[in-house]
C-alpha cells in the first residue's frame, strides 16, 4: 500500500552541514522526523559538494518516515561562485559589480539545466544570463 504524503518541505541546506540545531530543527521538528536521521542521510548524500548551499525537498509520510530530493544550487549563489562577487547589485542591472564569460556562462546553464523548465543549453543560458544581469553581472562575449 503507498504511503500518504502528509507534508512536503522545501529547505536551503549548506551541503554536508546540517545539524539538528535551528534553522534545520526548528522547521523538522514539527513535523515529527527523526531530525539525527535526516541530518547524517543528507550530509552524506552532499558531502561531495561541500561549500555549496543546496536546496532539497523533503517529503514527510503519516508513518513518520521521509524522503528526500536535492536540487541543484541556486544560480545566484552559483554566479557569485563564478565571478566572484561577494554580492549582487542593490540597483540591478544599472550597478555591474562583476563579469562573466559566455565559457562560464554555459558552465553554470549546464550544472542548472536538470533543474530549469527548458530542455537545451542554450535556452538555460539565457535564463541564467537574465538571472546575471538582475544582479549586475555583466556577460562578456
């Protein structure tokens, strides 16, 4: 018999660092999961990308158990790796506080693409590309 799903949360985890504490506790908790459990599965599953935040989703079933899904990292914080920006402009794309090439520019449509509502490269090129510009990152060709 398949097992109801009674909540499904999403959550922005740094990889392989997560700990019963807050922010992670305080948003498990309630909703009755072995919150150790969870906390050793997902940084096992993520110690590889170590230093990345990553978003996952859980789902929590009536019996108490869960599953879980990570995503990819958010192309912001993906685009701040890449070009070195501490943070996005406060003025969009009128402010440029850093540059990308078209070469990193694919890189990170490539990491993102399972993620993205398209199907080609070059269509998650663009999606990151409007993404870069919004944070005054400017694209060089």
């Amino acid at each position: 018999m398949a097992k109801n799903v009674t909540k499904q949360i999403k959550l922005q985890i740094p990889a392989g660092k997560a700990t019963p504490a807050p922010p992670v506790g305080t948003v498990l908790g309630p909703a009755g999961i072995n919150l150790q459990e969870f906390c050793t599965k997902y940084n096992d599953a993520t110690r590889d990308k170590m230093g990345d935040i990553l978003p996952v989703e859980i789902k929590i079933y009536d019996d108490r158990s869960f599953d879980f899904v990570i995503k990819t990292p958010p192309a912001a914080f993906l685009i701040k790796k890449v070009s070195g920006a501490k943070k996005g402009s406060t003025k969009g794309s009128k402010e440029v506080v850093g540059k990308l090439t078209e070469a990193q520019l694919r890189e990170i449509a490539e990491t993102k693409l399972p993620d993205l509502n398209c199907y080609t490269v070059e269509e998650a090129m663009k999606i990151v590309e409007g993404t870069a510009k919004n944070m005054g990152i400017e694209i060089v060709k």
